[in-house]
C-alpha cells in the first residue's frame, strides 16, 4: 500500500467541504489534482470513501471509519513539524464561552509571562462547537463547561466552578428567603440551548424547582447578568461572572433552600492525540493554575 500524507489531506479536505473543486480552492489545488488524488486513495484502499450525490461527494461508511484516523495522522505531523520549536509552536486553543471569557485570559497570560515566544489561537464558542472542534482536529485542546460523550474524546476533570442565583436588589425574589415554589413561578434568563451552562443550570435546578415558571434566552452570560440587573428576571451564573456586579450592588445572591451549587469544568483532547512539548507545557501550566486558584 502506497498511502500518502497528500491524499490523506485531500481526502479531509473534501469531506470538510463537500466538494472537490471547494477542497481545491481550499489546498491551493486544480479540481483535477484533487480528483486525481482521491481516485489514487480509493484505488489504494480497494474501496469507495465517498457517495456521488449530483456535483456533491459524501462520506460513506468506510469515509467515516478512515476520517479520524486521518485526522489523527495529519495532527501528528503537524506536531513533528513544530517538534523541535521550544515554547514557539502556535497552540490552537478552543472554549467554551465562560471559560474563554473569564478563565482563559488569565490561563494564557500566566503562560506567556513563563513563556514569552509562545503563540495561542483561542476561539470561544458554545460547548457543542468546541467538541466538534476537538474532535475533528481543528484545535489542539479544548475547555469545556457540559457534558461530553464522545467516543473519540479523551475527558479530564480541570477546574471546579461555583454558581449562584443572582436578581436584582429590587426584585420580589431578593427580599425574602424564596421558597422552591417561587423559584419555580419566577421568570428565568438562561443561555442557549447547547451551551454548558445551561445545561449545567438545569440539571442542577430542575430536580428542585420542578419546572421554569417562562424563560429568556440570551446567548452570553454578559447579556444575561445585565439583563438581570435590569430587573427582567432572575438567573443562576457562576459566581466569577457576576462578582462585579455583586459588589457594586446591582445584584444581590438570593436566598434560597438549594444546596451548594457546583460544577466541574473539563479539558479534552482527542484520545489519539500525540502531544507535542509545548502542548504537554501548557496542560501541565494548566493544571498547575488550577492548584493555585483552588
């Protein structure tokens, strides 16, 4: 067998796009050296990875079994080309919002004092997208605030966060020791569907207060905290969001009969991942900060 490292690519590329002319704009390629390059995988391979569908190609089932295996493949090159570059490898970063927003400043500005020729891409996205990020290879960790299931992914215990329900001082629920039954008749501003928070929100409140009286979706914790200042209802954030708030007085914790409300944060990474030295360094710069913050 005759595999190589430009099929292998062609062949990721093409399932990421749908299509080979969109694959070949996207390496820099002819159609037809893209084609050419598939047609010299599937020959090699014995078999079909992709469905003809009109001008569309799509992964079938024997596309879907060599897909991780192929981005695991060219995730481990790309780490062999940055292998002997000490602490300069550019490391691709993903987390999810509040963990991006309120964590990860503070995560890569140590580093980068310890390290100073380190460069990071960090993109922050919802849960759900940086799980697919992870997985599919286009980052090189990712941080998590839900749950994760995926059979390709490796989950670690990181950091353990807090949450509070938060109101407005002037607000009915924020004069009085609130019953469950409030809590539940009370109008909620929670984050989108598919963000960890939210799910983390409902998994924590739902088997107390039974049921959200009506609900708000915002898509930031910011908006959220903000919205709830302004008296359009109550919400449960992690208490590093809205500690500013809290102490200029815009918000006030209400009391409630519920337990403490933890949740654990993760870090993941693809199970076939090969760390490279600078990787390895800032997982262990990363474990090392959450010592120091617990």
């Amino acid at each position: 067998m005759r595999l190589t490292l430009r099929q292998l690519d062609v062949m990721v590329a093409i399932a990421r796009a749908g299509s080979t002319t969109e694959a070949g704009r996207q390496l820099s390629l002819s159609q037809s050296a893209v084609s050419a390059a598939l047609a010299e995988l599937e020959l090699q391979l014995g078999t079909r990875v992709f469905d003809r569908v009109g001008k569309r190609v799509v992964l079938n089932d024997s596309g879907r079994l060599l897909l991780p295996r192929a981005l695991a493949l060219l995730d481990q090159i790309r780490e062999v080309e940055t292998l002997f570059v000490d602490g300069a490898a550019a490391l691709r970063v993903s987390a999810s919002t509040t963990i991006g927003n309120y964590l990860m400043p503070a995560v890569l500005g140590a580093y980068q004092r310890l390290w100073p020729q380190a460069e990071f891409q960090l993109e922050v996205s919802n849960t759900q997208d940086v799980i697919k990020a992870v997985a599919d290879y286009e980052v090189d960790i990712g941080f998590i605030e839900g749950a994760c299931h995926h059979d390709e992914l490796e989950v670690c215990p990181w950091v353990t966060d807090r949450l509070v329900v938060v109101a407005a001082p002037t607000h009915a629920l924020a004069k009085e020791h609130a019953t469950l039954a409030q809590l539940g008749a009370a109008r909620w501003i929670l984050r989108e569907p598919g963000s960890g928070t939210r799910e983390t929100v409902e998994a924590l409140l739902l088997p107390h207060v039974q049921r959200f009286g009506s609900t708000m979706h915002l898509g930031n914790s910011e908006a959220i905290k903000h919205a709830v200042a302004e008296q359009l209802g109550v919400s449960c954030l992690p208490l590093r969001v809205v500690q500013d708030l809290l102490t200029t007085g815009r918000l006030v914790c209400v009391d409630t009969p519920l337990p403490i409300l933890e949740r654990t944060l993760y870090r993941i990474h693809p199970k076939r991942k090969v760390f490279s030295p600078p990787l390895q360094r800032f997982i262990d710069h990363c474990d090392s900060w959450r010592e120091a913050a617990a």
